[in-house]
C-alpha cells in the first residue's frame, strides 16, 4: 500500500480539528507533522476531545521542516496568511491543498473582496477544489483551493440547471449556516447570548462567497443576491436557491443523470435537512418545480463537505487514489 506523509498547518481550529479527525484514520495518508502558530502543546491539549486518541506534538510552523517531511500540506489558515505559506511550498516541491479563500478568485475579483494578492504566479495553475467540476484537473494538480462552504452547497446545487435557467434573471440564494462556520475566535456576533434563541442576516447580498459562486457557475456578480443567516446550531448549512427556468424538463431526472458518477451527491425525493448530512462528505440536494420557479434545496455540513472532508477528497485525487478514500459517510445521527 503506497503511502503518503501528509502535514496539517493550522491545527487549532475546528477545520484543523475536523482534518486531523480524518486524516488519523486514513488509510493512505500518515499525518507526520502538525503545527500552528505557535507550537509548544500537543493535540490532546490544543482538542481535548483528541486526549489518550492521538497526542502527537503540535509544532510551531516551520516551512522548512514541513517540506523536509511531508510530501503534502494541508493549510487551515486565514486569508492573506496562506498564500505567504503556499509560495515557499510549492517551491519545495510540496503538493498543497489551501482551504483559505486565497486562492479561489481571479485575483483582481480576490483584492477588490479581500486584500492584496502577493502570489499571482500561483494563481494561473491553481485548481478549484469541487471534484464534481474539476475531478481530472484534481489528478494533476499540485495546487488545490478548497471552495468556500456557502459555494460548494450553492454551486452543486446550480450547476445541473445553469442552461435551463432564463439568463440575465435573478439567481437567489438563501444560505443557513451553524456558529462553526464563523471559527473558534470569539466575537459578539457568536456570542452565546446573541447566537441561542436567535436568527438574522449577515453581509446581505455583498458578502464575500457571492462573487465566488458567480464566478464558477459562469454568470456576473450582480445576477447573484446571496444572503446568509447564522442559526443556533453547531454544525450545517442548509442553501435554499431559487431561479427562474424555461421550457419544461423534469428537474429530478436531470439531477440524478447529473450527478450520476458523483460519489458525494445524494439526489433526495424529500426535502433535504443539516442533520443527514452532519459529519460527512456528502451534499443532499432536493429540487421542487413551479411554473417557471425552480427551487433548489442544499445541504452540507459546512466543517466537513464545506471545509475538511472536501479537502482531503482533493488530496486523494491529488495523489492518485480513489475519491472515498478515508472519507466519512456515516452522519452524527440522532
């Protein structure tokens, strides 16, 4: 069995803690170096829940230790942070999957949303990270973005009906997510007190995921009105699209040929919830016609599907081996 010595930067958060979580368990994969900003601790301490499981020393990041012992990196880092970390590895000659947003855009779409972009070499032969639109690219790559949460569950859901859709009309994406998706760092917004017993909007249409989605399913940043709301739940992320078709089809059958040879789409004939899907790599679309109204609804856990899982879905085509690989697909249920 060929083995693969993968490194995690960035371990403190939750899309460190969910990458550790699989990759520990991976068949193909040997995690061999883990680190974060600051070392001195272990995993067991850094995620309690990982005490007596795997206690493997948490290293402060050194670029050049981690190329010296890893032949692929997995970054769970911030924005502008990775790319000073993805430049120095792929020199190395280190494959690299970047679950930031630094790498998903067109980098003049990508400063006027984030900041200033200091890799564009980079950026002409990086691959998005959605097998379902770039699985034989993936094969190839040695540069991977992870997409965002809120586009992989929009985007999937879109993708089988973008030429059914009446063009230059509205694209609305009403997108649901659990506290997790705003990261460990406290803030007032994820307060306890502010989040229990509460719902609301945040970014209305000008959140930064809008013009990703745009840009991957071929159409202007103005057709898409994205809004997304934080619900008090820990984990998932529930997308409910509406756009407007021509001519009549039969949306179900069109989904479940589209989706035929994807592993991680799950076709529903009933509404699709957070829950089913909580904890793993899948996607669970439902579709509801009316008239000339589709409605789309999509579901993820926006750690797993949305982040980690996903990411290392890539690594396995990255390096060669089956999609499912190491991958969970057994939900947190009940």
């Amino acid at each position: 069995m060929n083995v693969t010595n993968v490194g995690v930067i960035g371990a403190s958060g939750y899309t460190g803690l969910e990458l550790v979580k699989i990759l520990i368990n991976h068949p193909n994969f040997n995690l061999l170096y883990v680190a974060n900003s600051s070392g001195n601790t272990t995993l067991g301490e850094l995620h309690p829940s990982l005490n007596g499981v795997v206690d493997m020393e948490v290293l402060k990041a050194d670029i050049s230790e981690a190329s010296s012992l890893c032949e692929l990196i997995f970054l769970a880092l911030p924005h502008k942070t990775a790319m000073a970390y993805v430049k120095p590895l792929i020199e190395s000659g280190i494959k690299v999957v970047d679950l930031s947003a630094d790498y998903r855009l067109p980098q003049d779409i990508y400063e006027e949303f984030y900041t200033s972009h200091t890799d564009s070499k980079n950026l002409e032969h990086v691959v998005y990270g959605l097998p379902e639109m770039f699985r034989e690219q993936l094969k190839s790559a040695t540069l991977v973005a992870n997409p965002g949460c809120f586009p992989t569950s929009a985007i999937l859901g879109l993708l089988p009906f973008m030429e059914k859709r009446v063009a230059n009309t509205p694209i609305i994406v009403d997108a649901k997510t659990g506290v997790s998706g705003a990261g460990k760092k406290l803030s007032e917004v994820t307060h306890f007190v502010n989040v229990n017993d509460n719902l609301f909007a945040y970014n209305p249409l000008m959140h930064r995921h809008a013009p990703e989605i745009a840009q991957k399913i071929g159409v202007d940043f103005d057709e898409v009105n994205f809004v997304p709301h934080l619900v008090p739940v820990t984990r998932g992320m529930l997308s409910s699209i509406y756009i407007q078709t021509n001519g009549e089809f039969d949306a179900f059958e069109i989904l479940k040929h589209f989706y035929k040879d994807s592993p991680f789409v799950r076709i529903s004939k009933n509404p699709v919830d957070m829950k089913n899907v909580a904890g793993t790599n899948f996607c669970d679309i439902y579709v509801k016609q009316k008239g000339n109204i589709l409605f789309i609804s999509s579901a993820i856990d926006n750690l797993m599907r949305g982040a980690s899982s996903q990411a290392v879905v890539n690594a396995n085509l990255m390096m060669g081996l089956n999609e499912s690989t190491g991958i969970p697909n057994i939900a947190y249920v009940p």
